[in-house]
C-alpha cells in the first residue's frame, strides 16, 4: 500500500480498473444486490477460473516491473 503513495498521475488513475490479476473483472455487486438468486439448481460444479498472473510471481518482482504490469493491464482494460 505505501507503494501506492510513490506512484504518479498514470499509476494513480490504473487502480479504476481493478482488479487486473485475478481470474474475473469487477463483480456487479449493486445489480447482484438489486436481483439476489438465492437459490439454483445446479447440475455440475463450477469450473475454476485461474488467475490471469500468480500472485506469488507477483510478490516475487520488483515494485517498478509491478508498476508497469498494473499500468499494462489498466490500459488492456480500456481497450
């Protein structure tokens, strides 16, 4: 987190896309909370998305080489 303090303008603004490493994109929690399904049938388990970058890779990397991972994947977002 005080890693974030040390980012400029571009880095600041790449955290509005997270999360940019996990398997899925934001969770539409309001439209989640405004239509709850409480219950379905479900007729096989789910499959396990993996993550799009491990985070024990991650934790590994120097701060500037995340830096850039995070400002790619943000821009990847954008489109």
């Amino acid at each position: 987190m005080l890693a974030a303090l040390d980012m400029d303008l571009p880095y600041a603004v790449a955290v509005l896309s997270v999360p940019h490493f996990t398997p899925i994109d934001r969770v539409m929690d309001v439209e989640a909370n405004k239509n709850p399904i409480f219950s379905e049938r479900l007729t096989a388990l789910p499959e396990i998305l993996p993550n799009r970058t491990e985070p024990g890779a991650i934790t590994k990397l120097p701060l500037a080489e995340v830096r850039e991972m995070i400002l790619a994947a943000h821009k990847k977002a954008k489109g």
